[in-house]
C-alpha cells in the first residue's frame, strides 16, 4: 500500500491591491506581481488558485511517498517552479531561472509502533527556496512535522501536524492513498495584505491539521 503525500507553495492568480495582467508581449493578459523596485517590472504569479494537480505550477514542492506495507520513505522529490522576470516596457522576460532545491528536504524520517500499538511514520517537512533572479531575496519557507498512524483494524490512515508557514504566498497539501482519489489536507491563502515583503518575516502563520483518509 503506497502514501503519496505533497506540499506546495505558489503565488496565486488574484491578489486583490498586489497582482495586476501585463498589458504586452508574450505575456500579455497573464498576472504579474510587482518585483522589489519600481524598475524591476513585475513577476508571473503561478495563474491559477488551488488546485491537487500534482504538476500544478508552483513556486516549490515536496513529494513524499511513503510505503504504508513496511513503513518505509519509498522517496521524497523536491522541485520547484521557473521563476519569470517581465521588462515593464515591452512585455519580455528580463530574467527566468529556477531555484535549487537543496533547502527542500525530509528531516527526521522514523518508522514505529505508538502507544496504541498502532504503526506510526513521522518526519518533518522543511521547505526553503527563494527568487533566484534576487540572489539576496528572502525564502518561502515551511516547517510542517507530520505524523501519519496507520490504523488497519478500521482502514484508516491518519494525517496530523501542528506546523508552520510564512503569511506569504498560498500554501497547500494533498495526499493520495494507491490509485485512489486525492484528498485535500489543507488549503492555505495569502493572509490578508500579505506580499512579497511578508517573507522577510518568520515562518510564524500556524497550521494544525488532523485528517483521516480511509481503504
């Protein structure tokens, strides 16, 4: 039996006093937000809203899959999204590129039995990426430690954190049990006046989730 568990961060399509379309070039009718100075034009937000697409555009991802049979992490895949850099004066890309992913990773990966008896995987998620068209930009950063209790006597798998994020930008969580439908975890826009100045702050927004998925 095979757990599929991701985590994204994206900036999302419609941020209300933040994002705006840009007016020309290829990108033309595609959000933007504004980049750090008034001369830096603005940057392709990910164009969309929530969405458990695991191939969704965003700005960094962890995927995790875990088998729930031995216990075992069967992989943890860090990626994350190209960053797109738009001239304000004609509409073309002054600078793409996309981050590395070393500050994405799994910590403290454990297989044991609780004391329920039942088998019990935990580990953290640990998330940071910045712009890297800013070599000093701050990151988007996650720290999300998950406990997941497989309870076969009433097929039953549950999900449970207490973590944290930045206020920017949207973040989000699905999971997926073998071949079945996804599950939402949780969903998480900006907070309100939120921007890309939010990340300079620490990653202090809490998120507490506990959420069963049954077979």
């Amino acid at each position: 039996m095979k757990l599929r568990l991701w985590m994204n961060a994206f900036i999302p399509v419609d941020l209300p006093g933040i994002s705006f379309k840009i007016n020309i070039g290829s990108h033309a009718g595609e959000s933007v937000i504004p980049g750090p100075l008034a001369s830096s034009g603005g940057f392709l937000t990910d164009q969309r809203g929530f969405s458990d697409d695991i191939t969704a555009s965003r700005r960094m991802q962890c995927l995790v899959e875990i088998d729930l049979t031995t216990g075992n992490l069967a992989s943890a895949v860090p990626s994350c999204g190209k960053t797109v850099q738009l001239n304000p004066d004609d509409g073309s890309e002054d600078c793409t590129g996309t981050q590395e992913t070393s500050g994405i990773v799994v910590n403290n990966y454990s297989n044991a039995l609780n004391a329920s008896n039942l088998p019990t995987m935990s580990f953290t998620l640990d998330g940071s990426a910045s712009n890297p068209c800013y070599l000093k930009s701050p990151s988007i950063t996650w720290n999300i430690p998950v406990v997941i209790v497989n309870d076969s006597a009433h097929q039953k798998i549950s999900i449970s954190f207490e973590g944290h994020t930045k206020a920017f930008p949207a973040y989000e969580m699905y999971a997926k049990l073998n071949d079945g439908n996804t599950v939402t975890i949780f969903q998480r826009m900006p907070e309100a006046g939120a921007n890309p100045w939010s990340l300079l702050l620490s990653p202090d927004r809490d998120i507490t989730v506990i959420r069963d998925l049954t077979y």
